[in-house]
C-alpha cells in the first residue's frame, strides 16, 4: 500500500523537522538559523514540504526570481528513500515554480549523485554545465541542470 503524500508551503513551525532531514541528509547541512532567514527575510525563498501520516518526510527550498527558479536544497528523509517520494516533490516544486511564472528551472547536482541526476532527467532537466569544486566538503564537482518549461 502507497501512503499518501502531501505537499504544501513550508512554515516556521516546520524548520524543526525541516533541520533534522537537513543534518541526516548533507555532510555539510544548513543551519537552523539559515532556515528561519529564508523562512522569514528572503522573499524570494519558497519551500515546498512533503508529509504523511507520518509527519515531514521531505522537503525541497528553491528561490524565485522574475521568471526563473533555482532549487537551493531538497532532500528526503534517509529512511524513506526510494519511494518516489523525492520524484512527487520535485514534480511538486516544478508546479510551483510554474504557478509563479518560472519559465526556467536550475540546480545543481554532485556529479557522483547518479540517482538525483537521473531523477531531474526524467523530469526534463538538461545537463548545463559544471561548477568547478563548488561543494566545499571534498570539493566535488556539480554539474548544474537546466529545465526550460516552454520548450
């Protein structure tokens, strides 16, 4: 049985459970500070949340500019991956996007991250460029993925 999956806005209340997927997901995590800063001083941040029963299993943040959306973050809870669950909120943060008047979608990608790559494929992301040592940890390569809604 699939258990139904919600998305909608994030909120204050939610950086809590927002920080834990956070620092179980990144060897570099945000902080929960850098949280409430988007949560309460950048207007162009938007985070999409995806919950069950269960409470807050993923979320996926993005920033809105003029016609453009860049997904800052997005992560899912380890022990509910491989669900599809990162695939529903992806799809979730392109309808919003879209809804916003985003014609173009970006991010980037470790370039070993295969799995995340292969999902941002299958939702119509091209691959971009790369970003020369842009994840500080190991200095890992990303490769920066593309998706133009009007195409």
């Amino acid at each position: 049985m699939i258990e139904e999956v919600r998305f909608r806005k994030m909120t204050i209340a939610d950086i809590d459970e927002v920080y834990e997927i956070e620092r179980l997901s990144f060897t570099l995590p945000w902080t929960k500070d850098a949280f409430y800063y988007e949560m309460i001083n950048n207007e162009h941040a938007y985070y999409v949340i995806a919950e069950t029963s269960e409470g807050i299993v993923g979320y996926c943040g993005m920033w809105l500019v003029m016609d453009e959306a860049h997904v800052t973050n997005i992560a899912i809870l380890p022990e509910q991956r491989g669900k599809k669950l990162g695939e529903g909120l992806m799809q979730a943060a392109i309808d919003t996007a879209k809804a916003h008047g985003a014609i173009l979608m970006t991010l980037e990608a470790r370039v070993s991250n295969t799995v995340a790559q292969n999902l941002y494929r299958k939702l119509g992301f091209k691959n971009g460029g790369i970003r020369k040592r842009y994840y500080t940890d190991n200095y890992e390569d990303a490769i920066v993925m593309w998706v133009n809604f009007d195409e």
